[in-house]
C-alpha cells in the first residue's frame, strides 16, 4: 500500500503530457486513468478513459487494465493482453509503476503517419 501511495505521490509531483490517473477514494487498487492521443497522429484530441487494476501483492504481480472509452487498439470493457499486464505475469518486472504502464499503453498509439 506505502508504494501505491508513494506512486501518486509521484503521479501528482510530475505530472505527464499524455497520461493522468487516480486510485478510487474508497479503493486504492483500482486507478481510472486518462490517455491523450499523441500530437500528429489519428488520435490526437482524443481522450481514452481506462482501469488498471493492482493486484493485492503489487508490484509483485502484474495489474489487469481494461478500456472504457474506444480507441481502435484495444476492446471495451476486456482485459487486455500486454506484456506488463496479468496476461503474461511471466514477464512482469517489479520495477514497473503505474506511470510506466500508461506510457507505454500511450506508446501503443502511432507516433508518425504519413
């Protein structure tokens, strides 16, 4: 729980262009977040709303992170299936943090069309 804390913490010190989340007030496993479509790309101006769900031995296990809002990469309302998610808990590293996973979930998004 002291690094969930610690996390937001972090979170709300450095926040980050793309990406803004929260644990729910009454349940602090459960983060809604917020990815902004990269500049230059077919999803710029978007805004995508999601759920990462810790596990009760985070970071020691991998969240589940599911989609709410369309994005054309992944599908609503299902556990997505990522490397750093619980779909692959054999390739989940500790020293990932809740900002890393939103980063890299923005990374999905294409950075340059032509």
């Amino acid at each position: 729980m002291r690094r969930i804390m610690k996390e937001q913490k972090d979170m709300q010190r450095k926040p980050q262009a793309y990406t803004y989340a929260e644990p729910l007030e009454d349940e602090p496993f459960e983060w809604h977040f917020t990815l902004r479509g990269p500049e230059g790309t077919a999803f710029e101006g978007g805004i995508y709303h999601g759920l990462i769900s810790l596990p009760y031995d985070y970071p020691f296990k991998p969240p589940y992170i599911i989609f709410f809002t369309p994005n054309g990469r992944f599908e609503l309302h299902e556990k997505i299936c990522l490397s750093f998610t619980n779909y692959h808990p054999e390739y989940w590293q500790p020293a990932w943090t809740i900002q890393s996973i939103l980063l890299a979930l923005v990374s999905f998004f294409p950075v340059n069309e032509e």
